[in-house]
C-alpha cells in the first residue's frame, strides 16, 4: 500500500521536471539577458533541489527502477 511519503515524492519528481523544461524558455521571452539568466539558473535549482528532496521520499526501489531504465535506453542508443 502507498503511502503520502510516496504520493509526495512522485508529485515533487513530477514537478521538478517542470522548472528544467522551462529554463531554456526564458530566453526567448524577450527579457534582458542578465534577468534571464538570473530566471533561467532559479529554475533549474529549483527543479534539482525539488529532484534532490523527492528521492528520500520515494526509497530505494524506485530509483533503482528508473536508473535500469535510464540505463538500459542509454545501452540501446549506444549499440545504434
């Protein structure tokens, strides 16, 4: 049975991908350059600290699982 531990880390992995995918697009909204980077760089911390705290969270299995998947798409990218 899941518990909020798991329901807490699987909604923080979820949202640290958010902050990493929107980085990048700061620089295209049309703010200067040093307050995008400025964006840009809060965003990104943000999404890893978010990653960071969810791993706790979420145990070892499932990061075990994503690591094998992760790792098993890397070795068929390789082999291509």
């Amino acid at each position: 049975m899941k518990d909020w531990k798991y329901y807490t880390g699987m909604a923080l992995f979820l949202f640290s991908w958010v902050p990493w995918s929107l980085a990048p697009v700061v620089f295209f909204i049309g703010l200067p350059a040093s307050k995008a980077a400025g964006i840009s760089a809060f965003l990104v911390i943000l999404g890893e600290v978010t990653f960071l705290v969810s791993i706790p969270l979420l145990g070892r299995p499932f990061i075990k699982q994503v690591k094998d998947k992760v790792m098993a798409l890397l070795k068929r990218a390789w082999e291509e």
